[in-house]
C-alpha cells in the first residue's frame, strides 16, 4: 500500500488538484486520502483505490510476485562476472 499511496500523491500533485478536491470529487474524507497516500489505513477498499485512480488517470494492476535476490546474490554474481 506504501507504493500505491506514493504514486497516488505523485499523481495528485502532477494534476495540481489538492486532497480536499480530490476527496469531495470522489465523495471521500480528506483524511482517508491523506492516510492513503502516507500509508496509514490499515485497510481501504479495492473500489476507492479503483476510484482515485480513475480520478487521476492511473491504472492498477497485479502481477505474479518475483523473487529479488539478496545483497549477498547480487555481490556473488558480480564477482562472477
């Protein structure tokens, strides 16, 4: 949820459309979009991070989780190289 708050709060201020507009378009609390974007809810419904992205021009997708190599990984392969 981290990343997705960031790259809503980048979006947002691309727009120039503070969080109180954004939030009585979308008909949300300012603080819901505000804990959104820090990061802060526990929890949010799919439907409003659907909403704000429509809202910005954003697009949210899944995809299958990788694996990413340790620093130990990363140090070994350049070693081997």
């Amino acid at each position: 949820m981290d990343e997705i708050g960031q790259v809503i709060r980048k979006a947002r201020k691309n727009k120039k459309i503070s969080q109180e507009n954004l939030s009585a378009q979308l008909k949300m609390s300012r603080a819901t979009i505000s804990g959104i974007e820090n990061g802060t809810i526990p929890e949010i419904g799919v439907r409003k991070i659907l909403s704000i992205c429509a809202a910005l021009g954003l697009e949210l997708f899944v995809q299958e989780k990788t694996k990413r190599p340790t620093l130990q990984q990363l140090i070994k392969e350049q070693r081997d190289a």
